[in-house]
C-alpha cells in the first residue's frame, strides 16, 4: 500500500534544523526541506529540549 507524501512542519533553532535535517537527509527515500516559513502554530521539534 502506498499513499501520497507524509508533510510535517516543525519550528526549532538553527542547530536543531541543521542536526535533523542531517540525519533524515542521510535516508535516500526521505526528502528535506528547510525554509523559513515560519508559523507559531507549528509545533517545535520533538526532543528540542534536549538543545536547551
């Protein structure tokens, strides 16, 4: 079974884009981007507090 892409929208800091944009880049089926469309309704990242 296959559906259409899945789209998240999360807001952190610049290391926190730069680190996960970096990890899920490495996986050849998953496509990043990171622009600055920033929206207060989206969420941070999951873990951000981990930056903190």
């Amino acid at each position: 079974m296959e559906s259409g892409p899945l789209t998240l929208d999360f807001q952190g800091n610049g290391e926190q884009i730069d680190h996960i944009a970096a990890e899920l880049a490495a996986n050849p089926e998953v496509t990043v981007t990171v622009d600055d469309n920033l929206d207060p309704t989206f969420s941070s990242l999951p873990c951000s507090e981990l930056w903190d």
